[in-house]
C-alpha cells in the first residue's frame, strides 16, 4: 500500500512524503478436527469412514485442507492416525492429527454380547444366546474362523426363533451378527 504523509507547519509550509507499506499475512489458519473416531468393521479389509475437517483464517476466506487418509477411505481393522494440514493462499500451514479405530470382529463380538445382555430380558433367552457368542468368541480367538461363523449362524437361528423380543430388537441383533460374520469371511 502507498500512503502519503503531508505535514504543515504553523507558518505555511507544507511537506509531504509517500511511503510504501507491506503488510503480510503470517497468521496459520485455524484446523479444526473431529474427535476420535470408531467404526465397526464391514469386511475383513476394514471399514470406509467419513469425516469433517475444516479451517478458518483471518485473511484467506477458504483455506484449503487436506488429509491423509482422505474422508471416506476405507480403513483397516485398528488405529490408523488421519494427519491433515490446513493452508491460506499465503503459504501459513498448519497441521493436526486424529485417530480413526476400526474394530474388527473380536471387539464387535464383545460388543454384541454386551448389547445381548443389556437389552434382551428372558433369561433362558438371554443364556442360549451368551452361550452362541460365547463360542464364537472363543473360536476367533482360537483362529477357528468357520467354528466362530458356525456360532454366529446359531446365535442369528436363536434371535430368529425368540418370539419373546420385539422384531426390532431381533433385526438390530442380527443385522449386528452379520455384519460380524461378514467381518470374518463368513459364507
């Protein structure tokens, strides 16, 4: 920017002198991440997850983001760290990290037993159907992936059968079993 400066005197005088001002833009934008992120495995190679971040600047009105993996890959079973960097058209980065953790089929079995425990009341219910995941966690941990998919197919024959749960009770039980068997490689 040029800018003049004039000053007067109390006598008439006047002098004036231009200067040229730069101003630079040295502030980063500001990253803004999700929180960690969980997702239930789909298949054996992991799950796709989507997520949001974003940026702001003083200067720039859209900063660019970027992040490694990209929203919407597909993620392996574990922790994988997401790094992303934010830019301003005047080259100030910044850069952040979140986790995104895919749980693969032995934490999604806990879950369901978990969940089969808490929501169904009938106790004979109840203990047949600890009794199915109970099996098939044990076969997973014992690399036994078709005795665990053997397991997981009773547990879904008893849910079917449990006329004492309501059907929505008895769709989100066995749509969690097969995604887990899905998870597994189930045929």
């Amino acid at each position: 920017h040029d800018v003049t400066l004039t000053v007067a005197d109390g006598f008439g005088g006047i002098a004036s002198s231009t200067t040229r001002v730069f101003v630079h833009d040295t502030t980063p934008p500001v990253l803004t991440l999700p929180p960690n992120v969980m997702a239930d495995a789909i298949s054996p190679a992991g799950a796709p997850v989507t997520y949001l971040a974003s940026a702001s600047d003083i200067a720039d009105p859209t900063p660019s983001v970027a992040c490694t993996p990209p929203s919407g890959s597909v993620f392996s079973i574990g922790t994988t760290a997401v790094t992303c960097t934010a830019a301003d058209d005047s080259g100030n980065s910044s850069r952040g990290t979140f986790n995104v953790h895919v749980r693969g089929a032995v934490d999604q079995v806990l879950a369901l037993i978990d969940k089969t425990l808490s929501m169904v009341n009938q106790p004979e219910v109840k203990s047949a159907l600890k009794a199915r995941l109970g099996e098939a966690l044990e076969m997973l941990m014992a690399k036994r992936p078709s005795a665990a998919c053997r397991a997981l197919n009773t547990y879904i024959a008893v849910v079917s059968r449990a006329n004492t749960l309501t059907p929505a009770l008895r769709a989100e039980l066995i749509s969690d079993a097969t995604r887990i068997k899905a998870v597994i490689g189930c045929r």
